[in-house]
C-alpha cells in the first residue's frame, strides 16, 4: 500500500487515481455550473488564481529584470510588494486550511483521507519553499545594480521556476480534491 510519504510535491505529476476517485463525479468542466459552486469553492479557486498571477508578475519580472528591460527601483518595489504579498498570502492561507477546512473535509469521504495527509505534508515542504524563496528574494533587495546583483537576480529566477513548478502542482492537486467534496456535501459546517 502506498503511503503520502509516496507521492512528494517535488516529484509528483499528479495525484493517484485513488484520490480521484470524486472528481469522475465532478469533473472540472462542470464545477462552475454545480449549485454549490458560488460562495466558498468559487473564493477558494480565486484565491489560488490570485496566487497563480501573483506568481506569474514575479516571473515575468526577474525575466525582465535579467534582460535589464525594468529599471532596479522599479524592480524591487514590484519584487518587495508581490513576493511579500505571496509569501504571507500563502502562509495565511494553508493555516486556515491546515487548521480549519481540512479536518472537516477529511471527515466528509474517508476514500480522500490520504489525499489531506498528502496536502498537509505539501503545505510543510511549501514552508521550506516559501523560506528560500524569501530568503532569495531579500538577497536580490540587498543588492545594488552589479554582477553581484546580477548573480542573485539569476538565482532568484531559478527559485522563482522551481517554486512555480511545486506550487501549481499542489494548487491543481488540492483543487481535485477540495472542490469536488465540497460540490458533493455542500459548505455547511465550513465557514
């Protein structure tokens, strides 16, 4: 038998056909069209759209960065505003899920059980993440306009594409398991 130990966010394409076993039931193209849709699943699907874009700004910007198309200031007041803003949003976010919405959800389909040991174990590897990223973030603030700067720039965007990789992984992972139990059983009891 397989264990949440089996399927780490780093090297993880996706979940086991196990843990799918209520997205047949609610496939993704139906979910916006399902009554218990609007309200809770639809602000959760926009908060990880919001972490998504948020990701993407700050991609598109150490590109550009690197290419030396944005100005250093410019750069680092977008880089200081968004890479605090995803840092802190997703911290604040998997504490309200760990502490809150998983227990209850977990008790809604015992089949899902493994698919919530797997999720907390992603958000305790995304704290790791989200500290290197954080930490290499500050490094590239710290420094002026040099190839020293430069070197940190480069480094950051390869954080930055590794960080995105995991991070869509877990958001698409969490996604085909939450929204479909919550469409099957309704948001009472959650909020």
């Amino acid at each position: 038998m397989n264990t949440p130990d089996d399927y780490p966010l780093d090297s993880r394409e996706g979940l086991p056909e196990a843990l799918q076993v209520l997205l047949a039931d609610y496939p993704k193209a139906g979910w916006e069209a399902h009554p218990n849709f609007s309200g809770l699943v639809a602000f959760w699907l926009e908060r990880h759209l919001m972490f998504r874009n948020v990701l993407g700004l700050l991609e598109a910007d150490v590109q550009a960065r690197i290419d030396r198309s944005i100005d250093p200031q410019t750069y680092a007041k977008r880089l200081g505003r968004y890479g605090s803003n995803l840092v802190q949003g997703l911290h604040g976010h998997h504490q309200i899920e760990d502490g809150h919405y998983f227990p209850i959800l977990k008790g809604l389909d015992a089949r899902l059980e493994r698919g919530f040991e797997i999720l907390d174990r992603d958000h305790h590897a995304m704290d790791g993440l989200l500290d290197r990223f954080a930490r290499s973030a500050n490094a590239v603030l710290s420094e002026g306009d040099d190839d020293r700067a430069r070197e940190h720039t480069v480094r950051f965007g390869r954080e930055c594409a590794g960080f995105a990789r995991m991070l869509h992984r877990h958001l698409d992972d969490e996604e085909q398991i939450i929204v479909p139990v919550i469409l099957k059983n309704g948001a009472a009891g959650l909020a």
